[in-house]
C-alpha cells in the first residue's frame, strides 16, 4: 500500500490472531456485542487467551464482566489494526471535555511517543496543545520520511490554535484542517483559527459540530456560524459515553428525527442549496451536493 493511501478504516472492531492468544481492538461502545460474539469465537477455536481493549471498552467493564477475556490493556501500533495508513505520536488531551472520553481514558497530560510510524492519517488526540518543540518533532519526522499528512484526524484545539501553529502545519498538512466547535462558549477562539486560515479553501477547514447537548437554535447557530465564516461543519449527535446502541441523547428542544434530519442537511452539504427551514427531508437527495 503506497504512502500516499489513507487507507481504510475497519468501522469499529480489529481483531486478529497471534499463535493462541486472540485480540479484539473495539473503537465504540455500540460495538461491544458483536465483540462478545468474537471473544467465543475465539474460544470455539482454540485460543486459549483472549485480549479485548479500546476506547469501546473503557466505561464498560460492568458489561463484560462475565467475558471469557482479558480486559484492558495496551498493545503497541493497535491504531494500525484499524487502518493500516493510521498512526499516532501522542496519548492524551488536557482539555477535558464533558463529552469526550479522552482524559478520561488517556489522561490530561500527555504521554508522547517519539519514535511513531510515520503514515498518512495522525489521529492524535489535540495537535495544537502538544509542546511546540513536540510538534517539530513530529513535523520534522514527516517531512524527512517524505510522506505526506493528508489527515490531521482528531485535527487541532481552536483555544490553542495560533499563526505559528498554521505556519509548523502547513508545509505537511495536504488534507483539511480539522477542528472543532462544539459548544457556543468556543465561538470567539474558532473565528480566530478561521482568520488564521484565510485563503484555505473551504472544504479544507472541516469543523465538528456536535448537536443535541445544546437547544436546537444555539446548535444551528453554530452550524449557521461556520459556514458563514467559510467552512464546512460536519455535524455529531451527542451520544453518551456509554451507549451500547448508536442512538443520540435526546435533549432540550430536540427529537430523534430532527437530530437525524439536521445531521442529513449538514452532512450531506445539502445546506449549500437550500435552508434548513426550507429542506425536505422526505425528497429524495444526492449524497454531496455539487
């Protein structure tokens, strides 16, 4: 696989053999149960140990506590089971977001890892609070190797992101430039990065902008807010930590359905040809508006 390939991403669940130790690799929650059918799978086979860890299993050790498994743990590179072009440089976020698992699993300091496999999607938890001279690091680490970042996957804090940031970035950074605006409280730090990154085409400055933990019209406004600034949201139903189903908490103003319809508007850049008041969520659409 060329390093200019980002590859493909295994939709929740790694799993693979070892000689008789199994291990399984679970992304979310909502995939738990099929990661109990693997762990009998396993066993029905022969493996005589079981590993299972991930960010999935982080808030439900009550869930597989009757697993015929090991739970938890660490496994060097396991990014790579997921998708082989993935890598990572660095463990942690000190923000600590209510929403996020991160410091919780991962902590509020960082744990570095200088000596990373340099590949094409960096899914570090929040580039731009790593140290300066740890973000040379990893620059310097991909412009020797020659392999272009064409995604920054977790992408950069708008309260930590600066000119100097975009200026260490953007000789590297060949995908869009990621971050997030979840809450109405960061609206002053994320018009900052969108001055910072004036003249970068819009389908470069890929915003996450979660939904449903605020009411409906402050969640619009900032969907609203980033398009005008000249982005493109990528709108996230908040779901809890917790969920063993992918369903959305359903909260303040919201419904289920309006939750999946401004996720379909937003998403399928739909919101370029009409207004959200104005969508008919019953007509049919293309994916991608043109």
């Amino acid at each position: 696989m060329s390093l200019l390939d980002k590859g493909e991403w295994i939709k929740g669940v790694a799993h693979w053999r070892d000689g008789d130790t199994a291990f399984i690799s679970v992304a979310f929650t909502w995939r738990l149960p099929e990661a109990r059918r693997l762990v009998d799978y396993y066993r029905a086979i022969g493996c005589t140990k079981v590993r299972i860890g991930g960010p999935g299993t982080f808030t439900m050790r009550k869930y597989l506590a009757d697993v015929d498994a090991e739970v938890g743990g660490s496994i060097p590179d396991v990014m790579a089971r997921h998708n082989p072009m993935a890598t990572r440089a660095s463990y942690g976020c000190p923000v600590g977001c209510h929403f996020c698992i991160v410091p919780k699993m991962d902590g509020k300091t960082f744990t570095l890892l200088p000596d990373f496999p340099v590949r094409p999607i960096l899914c570090d938890d929040n580039l731009s609070a790593l140290p300066a001279d740890y973000q040379r690091h990893i620059v310097d680490r991909y412009t020797r190797a020659g392999v272009p970042l064409l995604d920054a996957n977790s992408g950069f804090a708008p309260d930590t992101f600066n000119e100097d940031t975009f200026a260490l970035w953007r000789p590297i950074i060949k995908g869009p430039w990621r971050f997030g605006f979840d809450e109405a409280s960061e609206g002053n730090h994320v018009e900052k990065v969108f001055r910072i990154l004036k003249g970068v085409s819009p389908r470069r400055k890929q915003v996450y902008t979660m939904i449903g933990h605020e009411p409906f019209d402050v969640c619009m406004d900032r969907i609203r807010r980033v398009i005008g600034w000249g982005g493109e949201p990528y709108a996230q139903a908040f779901i809890k930590l917790n969920a063993i189903k992918k369903e959305p908490v359903v909260r303040h103003d919201w419904s289920s359905q309006k939750l999946r319809w401004v996720q379909r508007w937003v998403n399928r850049h739909l919101w370029r040809k009409t207004k959200f008041e104005d969508y008919d969520p019953s007509a049919k659409t293309s994916r991608m508006a043109p």
